[in-house]
C-alpha cells in the first residue's frame, strides 16, 4: 500500500476521481460534492462514527464575549456573531461544520468573516497571533490548540451538539469504476 498525502480538503478527491489513486479516506462532505456533480464515489467503510469536529476560540474571544465555555450551547453559538472564524478552505468539512454551528445558534454567515488559512497548523498560528477568533478543526488538532491555550468551544466528541452521532465523519471511498473492475479488492 502507497500513502500519499496531500493535505485533505479536496486534492485527494480529485486525485481518487482522476484514477490517481484507488481509494481515499474523507470526510463525507467530499462524497456529497461529488454526487451533485453526479461523479459518484462509494463509501467503502466508516471508521469514525461521530462528528469529530471541535471549534476552538481566543482566550481574547471568550472575555470580549463575555460566554463561558461550560454556558449552554445554545448561547455558545449564539456568540459567534461577529467573530472572524478560520476554516481550511471553502466546501471544507470545517467550512461545512462551521456553517452548521452558525445555523444551529440563529446566526447569519454574513455576520460572520470566515477566513479560509489552509492547514491546521496554519489555523493555530493565525489563532496565536489573534488574526482570527477562533476555527473549527478535526481531532488532534483541537486538543493542540488547546493544550497552547485556546478555549474548547464546541466539542462534538463531548456531545455538545445533539444529533451528530452516530454520523458517517470519516470513511475510506473509491469509484464505482474501480469497484466495479476489482470486486475482490474492494
């Protein structure tokens, strides 16, 4: 097995779409993008059952709102009106999920600035050095932020958003070409 990696976020779905690669492990968002562009993939296992996105925020972001982070949900996302908030890139499941934060709290995405900063190294520079107030990432880079002190704002591993688990998050796909001609594989 050859693992190439190249970042996430759309390069590797184009990469499976081409025939570059046999197979690709990604967030279900990749899936849906490509069945509206009726280039179906087919989701082959789900390896991570629960929503595993979590959005961190500036300790500067939690005092200026004046929102603790054990307050209830609904008032959590309440206060992201305003905020300059990070996601890796546009269509993004961080893009997704921060979009469905904002929805679920009644606040409009204008009232908002999402910053498109790439990788999640990238987002927790650009956290540090206040350029945004927060981002949304998947598990790992999360408990980083925080562990360097950013505050836990949502955490769906926690249960704080009811209803995203169980939830297909991370899958291995492949299309149904290859499928097709490699049954045995598959």
């Amino acid at each position: 097995v050859e693992s190439i990696i190249t970042r996430g976020g759309g390069p590797d779905t184009l990469a499976l779409l081409s025939g570059d690669v046999e197979f690709n492990t990604a967030a279900p968002s990749y899936q849906l993008n490509t069945i509206r562009q009726n280039r179906d993939v087919l989701l082959v296992h789900n390896y991570i059952k629960s929503v595993n996105q979590a959005l961190v925020l500036s300790p500067d972001a939690v005092k200026r709102v004046g929102v603790a982070a054990d307050a209830p949900i609904a008032d959590r996302l309440k206060s992201l009106k305003g905020m300059t908030l990070g996601i890796t890139q546009p269509g993004a499941m961080t893009d997704q999920h921060i979009r469905f934060l904002l929805r679920k709290g009644g606040v409009d995405v204008k009232d908002v600035k999402l910053v498109a900063i790439g990788s999640a190294q990238a987002l927790i520079t650009a956290l540090e050095t206040k350029q945004i107030d927060g981002f949304a990432i998947s598990l790992g880079p999360d408990r980083t932020a925080v562990s360097r002190g950013a505050v836990m704002w949502v955490d769906n591993l926690r249960g704080d958003v009811a209803g995203l688990s169980p939830f297909p998050m991370v899958n291995i796909y492949t299309t149904k070409r290859y499928a097709a001609a490699n049954p045995q594989i598959v």
